[in-house]
C-alpha cells in the first residue's frame, strides 16, 4: 500500500508542477509552488489609497507582511471613498488578505448597518479587488485561473461613445458618423454604445424625462439611422438612457426604435423600481439592459425574479467587486440570461473585468472606449491590453498583472494618502 501513495510534492511534480517557471504556460510556476507550500499565516500590515491628478478614480492598495501588495480601484467621489476606507481599514487590518469571502462578509455586514451603499460599499469593492490581486500574486497565477479558468480565450467587445471627450481621432459622432463606424469597424468592433436619449431629457426644460416629443424622437432615431446607413447590421447599437425617463416616454421610445434592431435599451429608469422594467421588456423586443448601478448579487437576484431583464450589466468596481461579479454571472446564467461588464473607471477596473469575462460562461460583450486604452491607461500602467480584431485577452502573468509605472508617483500624477498601518 505504501508504494502506491504519493505525497504532494510528487503528485506536483508528476503533474508537471515542480519546475516550470514560465507564467504563461497556463499551469503553476516554481513561485507558486513554494507560495502554497509555505503555510505561514499571510496578514495585511498596511493599508493606503493613491489619488490621481484631474482623474475620476482611485486605487487601494494593501500591503502585506511578505512584500506582496494588492491594487484595486473604485470611482467617482474620491473625497467620500477616502473617508469610507478610514472606516473600513481597520476591520480588517492584520487579517489574512486570502480569506476572501470572510473579508467580504465581515466588512459588507458592518456597513449594512448603516444602510448599505454609496462610499462605503465601493471602498468594499476597491478591497475586494486587491484581495484576489494579492491571492494570485501568492499562488502564481493570473485571477482568472482562481475564478475557475478560461470559458473562452479572448472578450469581445463594443466602444463606448459618450461625449467629444471620448472621441476619435476628433471626429463628431453628430456630424463623422461614417468616419467613426468604419474605423471601429477596420478593428473588428461590431458594437456602439451612445446616448442621444439622455441629452435630450436634459435639454426639455421642466420636462425633464416625463415627456417627449415626436420631433426629439426623430432626432434621436437620427443617430441610429446613420449608423445603420453607414454600416447596415454589422454594426450593434446600444442606447444609454442614464435612468432619466417615465415608463410611458421608454414605451414611446422602445416603439419607435423597434424596426432598427437595436442591442439593447440600458438603464432608461432609476433602479429603484424593477416592476417598471419588466413591464418594458414584455412590451418589447428590444433587449433590456440592467444595471451598473446595482450592488451586489441581492439587487441582481431581486431584479432577475422579476423577470425585468434580457442583459445584466454590472460593474466590478460598483456591484461589489470580482466575488460579487462572479456570483452575479453564475446566477444571471441559472436564468438564461448573459451578461455585460460595464468598465467605465480606470486601467484596473479594465484589467478586472477582463479576468471576470474570461472567467464568464454567459458573456454577451465587455464595453471599452478607444480613448480610454490608447491613450489615458497607458500613462498609468505598462501592459494596457488592446483589444485585437474586437477582442480582448487577460494577462497571464500572476494576479490582476497590473504594471505600474513608477514616474506616476514623482510626476505628481498619484499621490499615496495613508490609510493604516501596524
């Protein structure tokens, strides 16, 4: 019986895990075997956050006792973050970063006291974040390969269009349609997301979304007709509401957009009131996209049992974090459903979402911008992964595989603030 048992190290090594050092060979590294052979207990000793000059996100980072530092970010409202994260600290200061769900439970029940939400619940999701950076670091893998590995080897995804902040190349989506559609289109993006709707409900005075007008809804469709002028139906067509109108007004503008195939209808009201949704996706055939604003998988359970969506959006930097974004996926899939990331924050929100996708059975598309991942992440981090042909891949490098450029911090781009430390 002796000869036929085989200790741990030698199952490793039959397995081809003893002595590999490449990262990239999709099994475990000479790192992460001494990592998980090490049984000594890993605890964070220091905790700080790091503001960025003139940007709308912050990073939190934790310090661990053997050298191994976590990143993870949320966004806006920095001065309220900063404050929720004096708070939060020092829960779980001197814990073992590893205990994942512990940590998160530990934390999410102290601020539910409190009415959970807002600051609070996105420093939640910043921790949440560093912790499975920190636990693939540890281990020696990228955190998709912790989230259960590869379901496909590369996300697709769709471009963002907001405002002429985020355009390209200078071109006006009022007026380069053609110029705009084409050049996402030669880099094999077939999705636009746009929001003609929401600039109307602030331009109608005291209306405000209680009303529109058959005029504003043709000046809207104006957007999707020269869209689909320019491309037919290789291009897919997302239309941002931002949660500023009525029921009867989305009926109006669900109706009016049915014969244009649209990809989705996304956040047209609050949501505060999934009732109204699912009265708008038995209405019509327009997909229902709902919703970054949400957190955690208790909203995304409570909306998807009223059968008020066809795509779940959620954003890992709000909905509370990687742990919850996994969950809310794997739940959404039990109905059938697919889902969304939304990824409108910085280059670790980008780097996070892209692990969840890989890691994601039900993905229907990832949102990116072109702005975002050419020009403003690379000031930030090294490895900004670029989508190729509509496509994007995870880093295989262990953790988030994030790669800070050190000049952030004597430019005066990043400033550390001290949160903790024992």
């Amino acid at each position: 019986m002796k000869q036929n048992r085989m200790n741990r190290r030698d199952f490793m090594k039959t397995a081809g895990l003893g002595s590999v050092t490449a990262f990239g060979s999709g099994i475990l590294p000479s790192e992460a075997v001494s990592a998980i052979n090490d049984t000594e207990p890993m605890k964070i000793t220091k905790i700080d956050a790091v503001r960025f000059k003139g940007k709308g996100w912050m990073w939190v980072r934790i310090h661990t006792n053997n050298g191994i530092i976590g990143v993870g970010e949320t966004y806006p409202d920095l001065n309220a973050h900063i404050g929720a994260l004096e708070d939060i600290a020092p829960l779980i200061i001197g814990k073992d970063p590893r205990d994942i769900d512990r940590i998160w439970q530990d934390v999410f029940f102290r601020i539910a006291g409190w009415g959970w939400g807002g600051s609070d619940m996105r420093i939640l999701d910043a921790i949440n974040i560093a912790q499975w950076d920190i636990l693939g670091k540890a281990s020696g893998l990228p955190v998709y390969r912790l989230l259960g590995g590869k379901t496909r080897k590369k996300v697709r995804v769709e471009n963002t269009y907001v405002s002429s902040s985020m355009n390209i190349n200078g071109w006006a989506l009022e007026t380069d349609t053609p110029k705009i559609i084409n050049f996402l289109l030669d880099r094999g993006i077939k999705g636009i997301k746009i929001y003609p709707y929401s600039s109307t409900a602030r331009l109608s005075g005291d209306q405000y979304g209680t009303y529109i007008s058959a005029a504003e809804i043709e000046i809207c469709l104006d957007y999707v007709k020269r869209i689909r002028d320019t491309a037919g139906y290789d291009m897919d067509i997302g239309l941002d509401l931002s949660s500023r109108w009525n029921l009867p007004c989305a009926l109006r503008i669900a109706e009016s957009l049915e014969p244009y195939r649209i990809m989705w209808l996304e956040d047209v009201f609050l949501q505060d009131n999934m009732q109204s949704y699912a009265v708008l996706a038995r209405e019509t055939s327009i997909p229902i996209c709902v919703s970054e604003r949400l957190t955690t998988s208790y909203q995304f359970r409570e909306m998807l049992e009223a059968k008020a969506v066809d795509i779940v959006m959620y954003d890992v930097c709000w909905c509370g974090g990687i742990s919850e974004a996994k969950k809310i996926t794997d739940m959404a899939d039990t109905y059938y459903i697919p889902t969304a990331p939304h990824t409108w924050g910085g280059p670790i929100l980008w780097l996070a979402s892209i692990h969840t996708a890989t890691a994601t059975k039900n993905l229907f598309v990832m949102e990116s911008c072109y702005r975002l991942y050419t020009e403003r992440f690379p000031k930030f981090i090294y490895n900004v992964p670029v989508p190729e042909d509509g496509y994007v891949t995870a880093p295989e490098t262990p953790g988030l595989g994030l790669e800070i450029r050190p000049e952030i911090f004597k430019n005066g781009e990043a400033t550390v603030v001290p949160i903790v430390e024992i």
